[in-house]
C-alpha cells in the first residue's frame, strides 16, 4: 500500500523524516535521495574521522546507504531511522578497524574535519586552526575506536546519550563512561597545545 496518493506529488525537500522513511519504505527513489543528502554528509565526517582515510570512509558511507535501501523493508519504527542509520555506519566503521589495522602513517585532511568558517581568514589563523585539528585527530586516533565514536557522536554530531545508547546498542551509563574517559583523554593529549 503507498503512502502517496496518485495526485501527491514527489516529497518536498521539507519534507518530515517519518515521511520521508514510509515513502522510500514503498519504493519512493526521491524520498530515500532526500534521506541521503540529509545524512550524507554526516555520515562521511563520522566515518572519516573515525578511519582517517577518506576513500574506505566513502566506501563505508556507500555500504550504508547500500544496505539501508536493501533493508528499509524491515525498519519497523521510521521513526528510528536516525538510530539506525547511525547504527549501521559505526558498525561498519568497527568492522573495518577490526579487519584492518589503521596505518598510522594514514593522514587526514584538515578540510574533511572541519569547514572553513570564514573565507578571508588570515593565513595565520588558518595555519593555527589546521594545526589544531591535526593535533586533536592525533589525539582522537589513539582513543579505543569505541570511545572515539562515541565522543565523535556526542560532540561532533550532538547526539543525546540516549541517542548515542539507542544507536550503540549500550546503557546510558556505558555512555557517560566512554565520553568521559575520552574527554580526559583528549583533554591530557591536548596539554602541550595549550
């Protein structure tokens, strides 16, 4: 049964994310293409920072975009897609650190971390801010990639701890636990940059 009338038209971009969910859940390419551009970007900046090489975070990014339109069907709450997308992303983030030891020689660009807020910054200020984010991804990649992705879901993608639980599959508790250890941790990495 669809959930778009023969007169509806094609989701608008505004449209809610339940909506958008049910429809693509009935088969609707256009509203899981707008799923994809609200999350896909997001998505990418988690996987970068939690592999610190941008194409096997492309790659995993396009794995989860794979496996989510091939199991939309079985997603029984749209209402927790945000969850479960997330889900699917770190888990293959895990996966892939798992199978495969991160080389430490691997780099990440400062442009996949952060954007450029202002685009008549100093070269100064740039320099400073690009060795700043290479410090913390310095830091982060000696974190547990479990503590990583948890601090990266709280600070960088601002999810609640009961969202990060949700996604994770973890107690509240189990939580608090991993973003304050990493916070220490970052927190004691960080000290010579201060």
């Amino acid at each position: 049964m669809s959930h778009q009338a023969a007169g509806d038209a094609a989701p608008s971009p505004g449209a809610d994310e339940v909506t958008l969910v049910a429809r693509a859940q009935d088969g609707d390419l256009a509203a899981f293409e707008q799923l994809v551009d609200r999350y896909e970007s997001r998505l990418l900046g988690l996987c970068i920072r939690m592999l610190h090489h941008h194409a096997d975070a492309e790659d995993i990014v396009q794995d989860t975009f794979l496996t989510t339109w091939r199991r939309l069907d079985s997603l029984q709450n749209p209402a927790a897609f945000k969850a479960w997308i997330f889900r699917l992303a770190s888990n293959g983030c895990l996966d892939f650190l798992r199978r495969r030891q991160v080389r430490r020689t691997d780099t990440v660009d400062p442009a996949d971390m952060v954007e450029q807020s202002a685009t008549g910054a100093s070269v100064e200020h740039r320099a400073e801010a690009s060795a700043a984010v290479d410090e913390l991804d310095r830091v982060l990649a000696t974190l547990p990639p479990e503590q990583r992705l948890v601090w990266l879901l709280y600070e960088v993608e601002g999810q609640s701890y009961a969202e990060i639980a949700e996604v994770l599959r973890l107690t509240e508790g189990s939580v608090r636990g991993r973003i304050h250890r990493a916070r220490i941790a970052i927190v004691e990495g960080m000290k010579a940059w201060a």
